[in-house]
C-alpha cells in the first residue's frame, strides 16, 4: 500500500484539515497516510508554528493504526535546532521531516526573502542552509526539496539541476551517507515543467546509491490528499526507486 507521507491537520497553523476527513479520503484512495504537523520554532510573525505533541498524540492516538501514521515536519535552521530536538523527545512520532522553511530568518514564502536578490543568490543561500541543516538535523526525510520554487517572484522559478548541481549534489551525498530519505512533493507535479526539473535531481540521487523515496501530498485541505500518486508512483519505477514510509521512525517499504 502506498502512503501519503506530508499533510497537515488542524494542529498545524496554516491547516484546518480534518484528520477524519483525511482519513476517508485515503481509504477511498485505498492508501495510507502520515500527518505530520509543523513545528517552525520561533517563525517570524505572528502565527505560531508549533504545537503541544502530548495534545496531538492524546487527541489522535485513538486513530492510529497501521494505515495511519503520526509524524512532524520540523523547520530545520540554526536556532531551531536545540527546541526541535528537545521537541522530538516528548512523545514517539512515527516519522519526521526535516525541511527548509527560513533562510537568514526569513521566510522564503514571502516576497522579503527574494528583495535585493537575484534567483542565483537567492537559490543558493537556500541550498547552503539546506546543506548545514541537513549535516546534523534529527530527521528521517528531507522535505519538498523544490519548495522555494512556490513563490520565488522570477520569471522562471524551476530549479535547473545544472545551475546547483554542485550544491544538489552534496545534499544527496549528505542523505545518503546519513541513510536519510528524500521526499517526492506531489504538490506541483501538475507542473510539466516542475516535475521535468525533478528528474535529473532524483536521477543522480539514484546513482549516489539512493535506493528509497517517501511520497507526500504536503495537503492542507482533504482534496489535495493523494494528489498526483499516480504520477508520482510511475516517476519512482521509471527511475527504479522504491517508495517507503514510516512507523516508529522505522523505514517500511510500501508494497
């Protein structure tokens, strides 16, 4: 059974989601599923990003089984790094996903990351922290490595593998030295162009010896779950990579 590994509940700041209704749609889809909540410590603004885990599990335990999963995407960055750890002791998340949110304390979502910057300055100081972070963070999966490509304000967004293969590169290495994941996001696989970028990425993780990838909707509403699984399943054989998940921080291959 395959498994949405990345979307959000009511726990996360920026999701209303129901976990029941989640949880229908994937038996629908006859696929299994992983919340996994944001936790971005100290996110600029006024929202607050995090979550008490002992409420979620005590709220959700009832619902997990071996078709639904309790995880957390973590914000990885500098200042985040002692509370996330600290974080992750409290209860037993079955799965976690590290990923890049915030470059120099700025939001990449927003416009203020991009002023002043041109795409390869830009592009690049996300990648330099996506190295550091991924060097020491407390993580299973690297998440939606494409996310800047969301609402970075150029002409052309994409992520041209070329342009940061050096960069991209030591990422993969660093993921498969530390036997770490990476994500396939189906959120912009609707994208011919996004998802052409992924190949060679995905293809040279391949050849450094990756062997698994997760597969993850990122939904923050209950018609996106499982969005795009049937590209993103032909994506994986074509390239010969397997598709895992998680439960207990344990990888599991999804047959």
């Amino acid at each position: 059974m395959l498994f949405d590994s990345h979307m959000h509940t009511k726990f996360s700041a920026d999701s209303e989601m129901s976990a029941i209704a989640a949880i229908e749609k994937a038996k629908k889809l006859n696929i299994g599923i992983v919340f996994t909540e944001h936790f971005d410590y100290n996110l600029p603004g006024d929202i607050d990003f995090t979550f008490v885990p002992e409420d979620y599990f005590n709220e959700y335990k009832t619902l997990r089984n071996e078709k639904i999963r309790l995880g957390v995407e973590i914000g990885m960055e500098e200042i985040a790094r002692e509370p996330a750890k600290n974080f992750l002791k409290r209860v037993p998340f079955d799965m976690v996903i590290g990923s890049i949110h915030l470059v120099d304390r700025l939001d990449i979502y927003y416009p203020e990351y991009y002023e002043g910057k041109d795409k390869l300055t830009a592009y690049k100081k996300y990648f330099a922290a996506m190295i550091e972070e991924s060097q020491i963070g407390d993580f299973d999966v690297l998440g939606h490595m494409d996310y800047i490509c969301r609402a970075a304000p150029y002409d052309d967004p994409e992520i041209d593998y070329s342009t940061f293969k050096n960069q991209i590169d030591e990422v993969l290495k660093i993921l498969i030295e530390r036997e770490k994941i990476l994500e396939l996001n189906t959120r912009r696989l609707n994208s011919r162009r996004g998802l052409k970028e992924l190949v060679p990425i995905f293809a040279q993780y391949k050849k450094f010896g990756g062997k698994y990838i997760t597969i993850g909707s990122d939904a923050h509403k209950v018609e996106a779950v499982g969005n795009y699984f049937d590209i993103a399943k032909d994506f994986a054989d074509e390239l010969n990579l397997k598709v895992v998940t998680f439960c207990k921080r344990q990888l599991e291959i999804c047959e």
